[in-house]
C-alpha cells in the first residue's frame, strides 16, 4: 500500500516560530481559558456590513466561498501601495473583517517552512524578474496560533504593487477570543490530560512538538472554537511499520478533535543511475545507458567540487602534486545526497595528477540492482528539482537546501512495493513482492512532488498526491505515472483521464487520496495539451511555471474550484481576470473537463464616472451615471436596470434612463438619514445574457447611507498642549512613558508624526537622543498610560473615534511578547471597555476608525485610553498615537447659495427663481446685491439637476 508523508514537518516548522515570538517568559506565565480573569470583550465580526463595504471600495473584486469560507478574493486590483508589503497591509487594515477575522490578529508569518513571510512568484524568463510577490500571514489570537489557518497575498510586481489574489484558510471565531485570558499558555494545561487519549495504546510513547493552538476546524470541515495542544506520537521503527500521527487535542480533555498520519508513502515506485536505466519507466523495463551525474560531488582533501549538470566537474587548485579524488553516491552531490540502507553506497576513488583527467563512473558493471537505484533516484531527484527551479529559482526551503543540507534520498529500504516522503528524505524500495524496484524516474519525481507541496506552504491529502502526479506527468511527457512499477506495459494511474469533481466524495475517480488526486492532475494534464496546440513553443514553460508556482498559492488537502482561479491569476496580465486571461480558454476548459470551472469571463464592463458616494442626501434620488461596455460580449442598448432595497428587505428593480447607447442615469431612492441603501446595476447582452456590477450581485452590492457626510465633534492633533492625561492607577513603567514631542526616528520608533505638514507633534512613549541606542527610551518595568479628556457624543448620530497609532514591539531578544489594548469608557473611566489588542507590527502609522454603538452606548461622558507595557522580558516596545477624531453623521444638510429655493438640489426651479429676479437682489447667489451673470455662473456650476 502506499501511505502518506510527513505532513507535519510543516506544522511543527510554524510551531517553533511561533515559540520564539512568543517568548519563554511569556510561555511560563498568565491565565487561561476559563480561569474569570482578564477577559478580552466580545467583538463579534459583522461580516456582511465588512464585505458590503469591500465591494463598495473594489466593484471589480469577487469571492470563491468554499464550504461558507472565502477562500480566495479575486478579480480587478483591490489593493496597491509603494511596496508589496504597503499593499497587503492596507488590504488587511480595511478588509481582514470581510474575511471573518480581525487584522490585529494577522501576523506576518507565512504558512511555509519556518514561517517565510515573502516568497518569490512565477519567474520570467522574458524579463528575468519574478512576476509576483507573494506575502504569508498566520491568524493568531493573544499569541496563540489558529490551527492551520493562513492567509497569502499576491502582489503584481509593478508600479503600485497590485494585490490580486487573496488566498484564504482563516477561521471567524465568532465571540471566542472574549473567552481567553490574555496570553494563554501550554504550561498552564496537564500533559497527561491533553495527551491521554493520544496515547493510550502506547503508554510509553511521550509527545513531541506540543504547542497551544486554537481549533476551529480543518479543510472544509468546521469545529466550534478552543483551547487545544498539537503534538506528534511516534510508533514502531523506521521501515514500513513505522507511524507518526499528528493530534490535535482539547486542552483540559485529552479529547482527540484532529488526527493525522505524518508519513506520506505512495503507491509509486521508481529507479535511477550511472549507468542510468533510460527512459521513463522502471529499470526491468528499459537498458541502461551512460548518463550524467547532474552536480554531483567530488572530495579531494578538505575541498569538495560540484559538477555542473552534465556531470562534468573542475577541481580548482589541486596544486602540482597527485591528488587522491573520491565521488561517493552517499556525500552524493550539491543538492542531493543517497543512502544505500540495505548496503554501502557506491564509491569510487582514483589519485590523479596535477593537470590530469579524472573519469569517474558508477555502475559500471550494471549487475547490482541496489547500486543501478541509487544511480537512477539521484539523477532524477535533480532533474525535478531542476524542474521546480527553472519555474521558481526562490522557492521556499527548496531552493535553500543544498551542499551541508542537501536532500536526502533512501533507496533499498526495507520492504515492497512501496516509495514515501517523510519530509526529510524520500525513500524507496528494492524488487520484490511481484512489485520492481520504486527507485526510477516518475516515481522519484511524484516523490519529490510531495516536497514540493509541503515547502510550497500546503497540506498534502489528494492534493499532494495529485501534485507529485502532475510533477512525474510534465516531466516524463507522458500522461501514464509509474510505468514499470509491477509491469513494463502498465503504469498505475493516469493523468490523461475523465475524473470528475464531487464535492460529496471528492472525485469520481474516488476519494481515497491516490484516486481523488488524479482530479488536479487530469486538470493540468489537460490544460497542458490545450496549451500544445495554441502555443507550441512555449507550451512547456507556461504549464510547469503555472502547476510549479500554484502550490505557493494553495493551502489544505482539498482539491476544488479554487485552485482553477489561482492558475488564471498567475496567467493574468493586468490585476484582472474578470475580463479574461492571456491563457483563459486553455486553463478554464482543462479544468471545466473535470467540474471545476473558473469565475466566467464577465460579458460586460461597467464603468461608474463618479464612482460610489458614500453618503447621499436623504429622502431623494440619487443620479448615478453608468456606462456599459463590452469584454467577452456586445452589450444590447437599451436594457439597463436598477435594483434598490433598505434593510434586509427584497431587491426591487426599475430601468435605468439611457441617455446615450449603453450609458445610463440610475435614480437611486435614499431613504432618512442614517439609513443604507443596497444597490445594484444589471444589463444584458445582445444574447439577453445578464451581467451585473458588481459581478455576483445580489449576494454582493453597493452600499449609500443618507446622509450630509460626517462632523467633526472633537479634533486633537496634539500641536499644542491639550487635555490628555499621561498615566493611571497601576502605571509601573520605568521608562518609556508617554510623552508629546517631535519624534527621532529609530528602527522602532517613527520618524515624523501623522499630521500632513506643517505638523510635527504627536504622542510616542519616550523620546531618546539622535544616534543613541534602539531600547534608549522605550518602555521597561511595565505599563504607562494615556488617556483622553472627556467627549460628549450623547445625541449624536452614529458616533465614531478614529485616530492614528504606531506600534513596534518586533526588536529586541524576545520580540512580539507584547501588546497595545485600546479602551473606551462612557461612564468618565469608572469602566473600560477594549477597542481593540493591538499586536501588528506595521513599521507605520495605521489610522483606524470604531462605531462607539459597538462597543459602548454613546453618552456626554466618553473616554478613550492607550495602555502601552513590556512586559516580557527583553522586549523593544514602541507605541505612538497621533490625529484623534471624534465624528457624527451629519443630518443637516449644508447651505449651499444656490439652492434658492433649499429644496436641496439645485435645478429648474433655482434657474427661475435667479432669472426671474434678474437686475434686482432676489437671486443674489454671491452675495454682492444683484443678480447677474456671475451669480448664473454659480448656480449653473453648483447644478445637481
């Protein structure tokens, strides 16, 4: 049978990250779930207002929802900045929310090896420059990791950094974070309770990896979030008895809510060389021929040299003496080195002359099966790294491993029938049991594949099966997996095949991982053969750079529909697949062919001069321009509609006026102030096919709230002295207090304040000296304090605090062990209420804006508070707050002179009123006693129609 590898090499990878941000001390300290002290309040996500608000900002972006998640956010660019990470930080500022989590609890670590917060995307040969930048972040909840949810952002490398891609596995936790202690830790759970149930079987068998997580679900599957451990068990020994399950257990239970085997093998086999086995199937199948040992290693001495991929090697300096040569398959070579773990490796040694030729070849006499698979697993581990590379030269853990850290490769292990991947190493088997020797070309490849899953930041299941399929099918040219594996007629699965999506069972093919993989790998497969037809020169790098870089992109087991937007968003060539892709036809018919077809091309582009108001006079219509064009189809003239509702309430529709072809004047009724309206536009095709802005309406709409826009209640700016209190009752820091000054920038502390020019004052917590040291004057010893004069919000309509903060706390010996709660109180500071737990490290200013309703009931005796510490040990902390406002909708409308009649518009009727008192002061719109043409110069230049 063929088992699977290990998956957790990638977990336990993330964990020991997320051990060291944390911090020991931390670790060691705090309260935990359940134990009535120090609560976070309850901030329950308002994912629809969240998303309503995303689509009002970026009409051209859409969602993929899997399984009521959105796992990716695609479309037209719906964000940019001056840097990738300027981009994915605005994204994640305004919209975390509409992705069910909150952006303080986004962290910048990446779901590859080791946490790698940035990876290189899709490398152009034409420009050589990558094309993509890809940024990775982790949900993690007052330090605690969210069990295998993360987020990746791809951003466009050119001017604005373009975000185009948003792939998504996060968890909405609804109101579980108001349950935790500030900073939970392990230390405060039993192991033996955790770990009962784990090990039960094997008394023996202690734990390993543990860490606190939060579980909320895997895959497609949810769970009802809490506290739980991850940790490893291991059983047997090494060989094909041996089991390493990943567990996921309640913390004060034992209770087993995820469990998984760690040891990916396969149903695969393969062999390779010196005299290499030629061809694509296994070495009973084929003769073998001479072949180059890519980058293999020759020692003479203590200097060790690589050849280049042909074999051929240079030893740089052998001085004028003989030289004693040595390539030996288990030093191996750059990127690779082989263990022969039924025998000795294959060695070779020669003392060669200065100035000399030192030919050196293994497998000579091609009798021994164990050295012809050491041979054929050590050329064809390079040729699909070579492979990976060529699409990526950065990619994660892949590209580092080389020389002391090169890849370890196992053949003769001990069984049949069989090859794995056990994250360090693959390994395969000798001939036997009706099975040929697994060491051989696409069986190598399929076995590296899994490699390439695991480093690419991805869980394994069907898809990493499907994944190593598509390695050994691309390489080899040809469709059939393993040729040779039992026998030489026949391989063991198929590429080219007509497996179908079933989201109840994952595939028709099945669902047992092997058989339900063939879906992505049939996909590709078939693409690939689209591609040969329309684009025969290029056909080989598009499809290995698309399936190579995708795996940066995806994220779980699971093979579904998203996959298919994450290959048209690598093919795209301008931040917008909704209009199609260079590739569109090939990659969306490839994978039509086995149910999972990509977002269609939307038929017609609508284009709104104006853009979406936020706010609209109320208890009139709104007039909207929209103009209507075709992408993939002719728009029919005429046919433009409107559709409107309040509340919940359904969708009611009326034509728009066509005041040109296909460009239309909406009239949007606006109800009373302070109330939204919902809307959306719709127009058809000369087919009578409906296309609609945004693109998914109704599930998704346009958002106007009646309203005369917004009034500033109270405005700080901290240029002069105000009301602002530094320090409270349990202040105990000893240095870093706040302080309002003129910022000295450092790598923790900013620059300028936030004010545009000409201000330069802002509160920051302490002020060093220009040159002096990074900790010169940050926060030590524990929490300093500042806090607002009281506001008066009582009366006013729908009341927000918005203000500008900096937070750094990722320097020092035990960095991020900290964080920045931000309160509100309506009672004068009798009680506080926590805005939000500021951890991010943005190295900027982050302006942020709260709905007081949210939080507290507005009153005339509001407050807001900073509490900013360190706590931990050896920590960096910054913090800075800048520009605070307090703001109101505003009602009343603004007085606007040429409105005669204050009917809030300016049309006709003022036109009358003006002309009619033409001469006289009637319709005196400037204000200078007579009515004239410079007063009709205004009125028609303030006309609303």
């Amino acid at each position: 049978m063929i088992t699977r590898a290990y998956v957790g090499i990638l977990f336990a990878a993330t964990t020991l990250v997320f051990t060291v941000v944390n911090g020991a001390a931390v670790q060691a300290q705090g309260p935990v779930q359940g134990s009535g002290t120090a609560k976070l309040p309850t901030q329950v996500i308002d994912v629809a207002t969240a998303r309503a608000d995303f689509f009002n900002a970026n009409p051209g972006a859409d969602l993929f929802e899997r399984g009521n998640r959105i796992t990716r956010v695609f479309g037209q660019a719906f964000s940019h900045g001056k840097s990738p990470d300027q981009s994915a930080s605005a994204f994640i500022r305004d919209h975390a929310d509409a992705l069910g989590v909150r952006s303080a609890d986004l962290l910048p670590f990446g779901a590859f090896p080791d946490a790698i917060h940035s990876v290189d995307v899709y490398w152009d040969e034409a420009t050589e420059s990558f094309r993509f930048t890809l940024l990775g972040y982790s949900q993690v909840v007052e330090g605690v990791p969210v069990f295998r949810s993360a987020l990746k952002l791809l951003m466009r490398n050119e001017p604005g950094f373009p975000l185009v891609l948003a792939s998504a596995d996060l968890r909405n936790l609804g109101e579980f974070p108001s349950t935790l202690a500030a900073r939970p830790t392990l230390a405060s759970f039993d192991r033996k309770t955790w770990s009962s149930q784990a090990i039960q079987f094997a008394a023996t068998v202690q734990p390993t990896d543990a860490q606190l997580v939060i579980f909320a679900g895997a895959d497609d599957t949810p769970s009802t979030p809490t506290l739980a451990v991850s940790f490893i068990v291991e059983r047997g020994v090494a060989g094909p008895g041996l089991s390493k399950m990943l567990y996921v257990a309640e913390a004060t239970t034992g209770k087993i809510l995820f469990e998984e085997e760690q040891i990916c093998n396969l149903d695969i086999t393969g062999t390779v060389k010196a005299y290499a086995t030629t061809g694509w199937g296994a070495d009973a199948c084929a003769v073998e021929a001479s072949a180059g040992l890519p980058y293999a290693a020759v020692t003479g001495g203590a200097v060790t040299s690589y050849a280049d991929v042909t074999g051929a090697f240079v030893v740089a300096n052998a001085g004028t003496g003989s030289l004693a040569l040595t390539s030996n398959l288990f030093v191996g070579g750059k990127y690779f080195k082989v263990d022969n773990v039924a025998g000795t490796e294959s060695t070779l040694t020669q003392t060669v002359a200065s100035g000399g030729v030192a030919p050196f070849f293994h497998n000579s006499a091609n009798t021994s099966e164990q050295e012809r698979a050491q041979v054929n697993a050590y050329i064809h581990a390079n040729v699909v790294r070579d492979f990976v590379m060529a699409a990526n030269p950065s990619y994660p853990v892949i590209s580092g491993q080389q020389n002391a850290t090169a890849f370890q490769v196992n053949v003769a292990v001990t069984g049949t029938c069989n090859a794995f991947y056990d994250g360090p190493s693959i390994n395969f088997y000798s001939a036997g049991g009706g099975c040929n020797d697994t060491a051989f070309s696409t069986v190598v490849h399929h076995e590296f594949g899994h490699h390439v899953v695991a480093s690419g930041g991805s869980g394994q299941g069907a898809y990493g099966e499907g994944m190593g399929d598509v390695m050994g099918a691309l390489i080899s040219e040809n469709s059939s997996l393993g040729i040779g594996f039992q026998t030489c007629g026949t391989g063991i699965r198929n590429s080219s095949n007509s497996c179908m999506f079933d989201s109840a069972g994952c595939s028709s093919c099945g669902s047992e991982i092997h058989a339900c993989g063939q879906l992505i790998s049939g996909c590709v497969w078939n693409a690939r053969t689209s591609l040969l037809v329309s684009d025969p020169t290029t056909f080989r790098v598009l499809i290995r750079n698309l399936a190579v870089n995708s795996v940066l992109l995806h994220t779980g087991t699971t093979i579904a529909g998203d996959i298919t937007i994450d290959y048209l968003t690598l093919d795209d060539d301008n931040g917008n697949i909704g209009d199609g892709t260079p590739h569109y036809n090939q990659i969306n018919n490839a994978f039509s062919l086995h149910g999972l077809p990509g977002p269609a091309v939307v038929p017609l582009k609508f284009t709104i001069p104006s853009g979406i108001p936020t706010f609209a006079t109320p208890n009139t219509n709104l007039p909207i321009i929209v103009q209507v064009s075709a992408l993939s189809s002719q728009p029919q003239p005429d046919t433009g509609k409107l559709y409107w509702r309040t509340g919940t309430s359904a969708f009611q529709s009326m034509g728009m006026t066509q005041t040109a072809t296909n460009v239309y004047t909406a009239q949007v009724p606006m109800s009373a102030c302070g109330t939204p309206v919902d809307y959306y536009f719709e127009a058809k095709t000369i087919t009578n096919a409906v296309s609609t802005t945004p693109a998914n309406a109704p599930t998704s709409f346009y958002t106007t709230t009646g309203g005369f826009g917004e009034t500033i209640v109270a405005s700080d700016t901290f240029e002069s002295v105000g009301g602002w209190t530094v320090g409270a009752t349990g202040d105990n820091a000893t240095s870093g207090l706040w302080t309002r000054v003129d910022p000295i920038g450092t790598a923790a502390q900013p620059e300028d304040d936030h004010t545009l020019a000409p201000g330069t004052m802002c509160y920051i917590t302490g002020q060093g000296t220009v040159g002096g040291a990074l900790g010169e004057q940050d926060i030590d010893g524990g929490t300093t304090t500042l806090t607002s004069p009281t506001f008066n919000v009582l009366g006013q309509s729908d009341p927000r605090v918005k203000f500008s903060r900096w937070y750094s706390n990722n320097t020092g010996s035990a960095p991020n062990a900290d964080s920045m709660p931000i309160q509100i109180s309506n009672d004068n500071g009798a009680t506080w209420v926590q805005l939000e737990l500021v951890t991010e490290n943005a190295t900027a200013w982050v302006q942020k804006t709260f709905r007081v309703a949210d939080f507290v009931t507005p009153t005339a005796t509001m407050r807001i508070r900073f509490l900013a510490s360190d706590l931990g040990s050896g920590s960096i902390v910054e913090a800075g707050v800048d520009d605070f406002q307090v703001t109101s909708l505003s009602c009343t409308p603004p007085f606007v002179p040429a409105d005669l009649n204050q009917d809030n518009r300016v049309d006709g009727a003022d036109l009358a009123t003006l002309l009619s008192s033409w001469g006289t002061s009637g319709g005196d719109v400037n204000h200078d006693g007579y009515t004239d043409g410079a007063d009709l110069s205004v009125l028609l230049s303030s006309w609303t129609g």
